[in-house]
C-alpha cells in the first residue's frame, strides 16, 4: 500500500522486515535497494517436514503438531507438508491423529489452550475454502476439517478452525502446492529418498 510504499523509500528508514506474499517481498527488496537497505523477508512458502523410518516416533509427531498448529498455521515457515516413509506411516498416522484430536481449541490466554482463533473473517473463508478444495481433488480428512465452537459460550461467533489432518494427499492438489496459511496438514508418503526430490 502507499504507507508501506513510503517507508520502504524513506531515507530515515535503515531496514525493513515484513511477512507476507512473494510479489510483495520482490517489490519490497526493489525498492529498498535503491538506499541499499537491510531487508528481511519471510514469504509465503510450502515447507516440506520429512519423516524418515527411523525416527523416534513421540518426538516427529509432537515436531510435526508444531509445524503445522503452532501459531493456528499462521507461520510462513511451517512444516505443512508432511512427508512420512511408508513403513512407519500408518503409525504416525494413527498417533498424529489422536493427539490432535486433543488439542484444544479456545481462549489462547488459558494455558490449556493450544489453538486460537483466525486472525479475520478473510483469512478464514480462505482456510475453508481450501479444505472444501482439497476434498474435491480427493484428499481424506482424518481430523478436523472445518469450523469447530469452542465449548467457551463467550467464544460462541468466534473465527475458530479445528486443527485437521489431511491424508491421502498428492503431489498436484491445490493444498500441497498453495500455502494455507492456517491449522492444516498435508500427509504425503514416500518409499525412496529420491522420490523426494520433487517436493522443491
């Protein structure tokens, strides 16, 4: 926008930080490069989490929890695509899917809260519509997977997604290609460590 236009081009400004989409952070480094300003970028991304068959297995679930719920998904960084090798994935699954079924989803200033609200109506229609896409291309949703009403009566109309699992995923859906920017997960398997090198 024009605010952000004129610090990035401010001779008073030394550097500049900012989170969001790719073509905003090219526009970005332009124009700071003009007064050879410090600039860090995080954008929009696809983070691969690979899992491989010797793992311990309390420990990937919990870092794969992390990646994906910390912050209700809203980390450019996370690990959103889970890569798990096939012969430990109907474990990893199973756990995976019965600790995030226990996350509870609520007030972020109760400890026992570990998922919040979106950030804005947008941003959530933009989640769900994701999930009604990723449906559509074939991907199972083993948890989650829509609105959820936290039992908090005042939270009632609150922006509140359930923290979902998405299983049977592949290389081509939109959810694995496009960043969601919220609580979902995309489990993908692999056999061989060479097949992985499509995942970019």
């Amino acid at each position: 926008g024009e605010v952000g236009a004129a610090l990035t081009r401010h001779q008073d400004v030394s550097k500049v930080s900012f989170t969001g989409s790719v073509p905003t952070g090219k526009r970005i480094m332009s124009a700071c490069s003009d007064s050879l300003k410090k600039v860090t970028l995080e954008l929009g991304g696809k983070s691969p989490l690979i899992i491989f068959e010797d793992v311990n297995m309390r420990n990937a679930v919990s870092t794969a929890m992390l990646a994906n719920f910390f912050s209700q998904g809203a980390v450019c960084s996370n690990g959103t695509r889970v890569f798990v090798h096939r012969s430990i994935a109907e474990e990893f699954t199973a756990q995976l899917v019965e600790r995030t079924k226990k996350l509870i989803v609520g007030n972020p200033m109760n400890d026992d809260t570990k998922v919040g609200a979106t950030i804005c109506r947008m941003q959530y229609d933009k989640i769900l519509a994701y999930l009604d896409v990723a449906r559509a291309e074939g991907a199972e949703v083993l948890c989650g997977g829509g609105a959820v009403t936290p039992e908090d009566p005042e939270l009632a109309g609150g922006l509140y997604i359930a923290p979902t699992i998405l299983g049977g995923c592949t290389d081509d859906m939109t959810v694995v290609k496009e960043e969601v920017f919220g609580p979902v997960l995309s489990l993908l398997v692999f056999v061989q460590t060479t097949s992985l090198e499509r995942t970019g």
